[in-house]
C-alpha cells in the first residue's frame, strides 16, 4: 500500500512471528522484514517492545505493536479486506478464546515436553495431548477453525503442526495422535499446505536442527 | 429484550470487571452466584474447559474468560465504549491488559503469598512491573482518558484487592513516593460510582485472603 511503511521485527524460527508473517501475506500487505539475532537484540527491537523485548514487534508507519495476537487483531482492524476475525460478537470471542487457549495451555504444556525428562516429559506430553484433543473439538466438521478458509485460530494454532512435529521427533514424545485426534491430525495437514501460509513456513530441516540445538542446551542444563 | 446472565463469586475480582462494564453500559443483567467447591451443572456445562467464572450467558451463548468477555460486552452493547476506536490505541489498551494478567497480578499474588526475604523479592518484581503502568498514566486521568476503560476496568482489582492484600500480608507495594499517578488513579477509580458500590465486603475478604496466606505459608 502506498504511503504506508508496515516493518514486521522478527526470528526466523519464531513461531510467533510467523503469524503475524502470514496475517501480512493474506491480507496481502507489503512489509520490511527485519531479521532479529536473539542473543544480541537490537536497539531497535528494544526501543519498541520495552517491555518484553521480544519478536514479533509490527512498526506501522513508525509505531509499534507487540504481541503476536494483538497484532493479529490490530492487522484485521486496519486492512479490512480477507478478514480474519469473524463478524459476529460471539464467534469472535470463541476465537479468541481458542487462540488463548493455545499460548496459555497448549503451548507450556508442548514446552514442557520438549524441555523435560523422564517422568515430568511424559506428564506433560499426556497434558499437551488432551489439550490439542480439547482444542479439536473446536474444530467441529470443518476444514478450518475459521470455516472454508483460514482464520484467527488457524494462524495461532498452525505452526504447532511444525514444532510440535519436532518435539515429538526430538524429545521422543507422542503429542499429534493421529488416531486419538483424527481431525486435529487432517487440520494440521491441510493448514501448512494452505497456499498463502505454505509459502512462510520456515525450512523444515532447518528448523529441527535448531530446535535439536535448543533441546541439547535445555536437557543438559536440567539433568 | 435479550436475557443477559452473570455467573460469579461473591470474592472473585474477575467477574467483577463484568459487573462494572455491563453497569457502565446500563445493561440489564441477572446475577448467579456460584460455589466453586460445588460447581453448578450451569457453570461447567457452559464453561467445560476451564469450569471457572465469570461466565456470560447470553442469547443462549456462554462467553467465557473476563477480557474476552469485556471485549463480547463492548462489540454488543455500543454505549460508553470501553475499548477506544483507533486500532492502534484498542492494541496498546489490549497489551496492558494482558500485562495486567501475566505479570501484574501474579507477581502481586507472588508477594502476597511469600514471607521474608521471598516477599521483599517479590514486592520488588511487582514495583518494577508497575512502573510501566505508572508511566502509561502521564497526562491522564484514568487510563481510558476522561472516562474509565479497559485497562481501568482490568487494573481495577488492585483500588482494593490490591490493599487488602498489603494489610494482610504486611507489606506495601503502591507507595505514594514511588507511585504517585498510580496512587492518585487508584483514589479516582475506586470513587467512581458503579465502582464503589460493587467492591465485596472488606472484611469478609480480608478473613478469606487471611486463610488463603496462611494455609499456603503452612506448606
């Protein structure tokens, strides 16, 4: 859009960044992405997201937004066009909750998982599946959490299909049953094969080597 | 007219922010109060997942989790908005609030529930995490601007809780000195009509909260 400078500060291997990546590229906006080293963070990435200090921060037109799902909605809020929340009151606010209950359930428990041993790692990874069985049921019959097309929830909810995928592989845990969570398992599928979103996803083998890398440092820093 | 049903505790400070945006709206509403060590079939056939209050129910919908619901409240009952119009304001207003929630209230919850060197600890975490919001004051006479907002609306437990818990525990995190605005914003808000006269009685949560500090200082 012309006139407007929309910069996204992220980490390739974020997971939160690649959802703001893919509200920018389905609402089709043109961006200055700018590549974070985490251990040595930017004056820039500081200045903007005090607070945190962390990615994902969106700086439209030289103000900054932080946190991945407020970012979302504040996307949605300023480019009108493919929306990603739904209209209604009350579905948005069971999208909302869905997403929530994502970062706030999901995602410790997948964690938790990845950064234990022995005992606690099974004890979380059985957490992490009856959380992701819970977040099927708000799936329902559809292709997506948003219906026919991607939306709010498949954009939080879809990079799991990747990391916890590497999880499992790493940490030698079952988290994605695929017979126990049938549908969850078929989203997860067609979500990353998705056009838009396909194209944002990080290298896979990249992406396991670094998160390989991570659970060297976590396990040999709790054994 | 549609039926509007609030399902809360006596004590708990999070249906409160309910009460005080469905009065600020001038939204009818019935109140159920719950006991959570007896859970109603309502409450957990409207909540499931997480079987805790408050919950909205309304249209026959259930809204669950108190900033969503805050927000459900805003998009469906149009008068005195909560959450400002431009997107970059209602973004910076959902930041505190979810700030509020991760890292204001638990590290006040932190100090409450140490003693001792723990709880020196944890007062200063809790200062630190409050200065942000001693910042974002500057200029302002709530934190919606003249009228109370969101993020009042998601601070407001601490004009009360947040002193109750100071007594009990023996400790003092919102000093004039180090939080004049926050302090001068707590006087403002808790005077506030709708907000004075919803607050639970004083001493009956200062007898709960004792009980919970104590029980959990046992361990």
């Amino acid at each position: 859009m012309s006139g407007e400078s929309v910069k996204l500060l992220g980490y390739w291997a974020s997971p939160f960044a690649l959802r703001v990546k893919w509200a920018l590229k389905l609402k089709e906006i043109e961006y200055q992405y700018v590549e974070e080293d985490l251990p040595n963070k930017s004056p820039l990435l500081l200045r903007y997201n005090p607070v945190h200090k962390r990615v994902p921060v969106l700086v439209h037109d030289g103000k900054p937004v932080a946190e991945s799902l407020i970012i979302l909605e504040y996307i949605d809020e300023t480019w009108k066009h493919n929306p990603i929340l739904p209209q209604d009151p009350y579905e948005r606010a069971q999208a909302r909750f869905w997403a929530g209950f994502i970062d706030e359930k999901c995602v410790p428990a997948i964690m938790s998982a990845f950064t234990n041993q022995g005992e606690e790692k099974e004890k979380a990874a059985k957490e992490a599946r009856e959380n992701l069985k819970t977040l099927e049921s708000a799936l329902g019959g559809k292709d997506f959490f948003g219906g026919e097309t991607v939306g709010f929830v498949d954009i939080a909810a879809g990079w799991i299909g990747l990391w916890a995928r590497n999880v499992e592989e790493i940490a030698e845990v079952n988290l994605i049953d695929a017979e126990t969570m049938p549908l969850l398992n078929a989203w997860f599928g067609r979500v990353l094969e998705a056009p838009v979103l396909k194209e944002c996803v990080p290298p896979r083998d990249k992406l396991l080597e670094h998160n390989r890398g991570f659970h060297k440092i976590l396990t040999a820093a709790s054994s | 007219m549609a039926e509007v049903k609030l399902l809360r505790t006596w004590s708990s400070p999070f249906p409160l922010r309910i009460v005080w945006a469905l009065q600020l709206k001038g939204v009818p509403y019935e109140t159920i109060y719950e006991d959570l060590s007896n859970k109603s079939p309502l409450l957990l056939q409207s909540n499931p997942v997480h079987k805790k209050v408050p919950v909205l129910l309304h249209n026959g919908n259930a809204v669950v989790e108190s900033l969503i619901i805050l927000e459900y409240v805003d998009e469906t009952w149009k008068e005195n908005p909560l959450l400002p119009e431009d997107p970059l304001d209602r973004a910076t207003a959902r930041f505190w609030a979810r700030y509020i929630d991760d890292k204001v209230l638990p590290s006040i919850w932190e100090s409450f529930t140490k003693e001792g060197k723990e709880q020196e600890e944890g007062i200063v975490k809790a200062k630190e995490n409050l200065k942000y919001l001693e910042e974002e004051l500057k200029g302002k006479k709530f934190f919606g601007g003249d009228k109370v907002g969101f993020v009042d609306i998601a601070l407001g437990w601490l004009t009360y809780y947040g002193s109750l818990f100071e007594d009990i525990a023996g400790m003092k995190v919102v000093t004039k000195e180090e939080f004049p605005l926050l302090s001068a914003w707590a006087a403002t808000f808790a005077d506030v009509p709708i907000i004075k006269d919803n607050w639970p009685s004083r001493d009956k949560l200062i007898a709960k909260f004792q009980a919970i500090r104590d029980s959990i200082l046992k361990e």
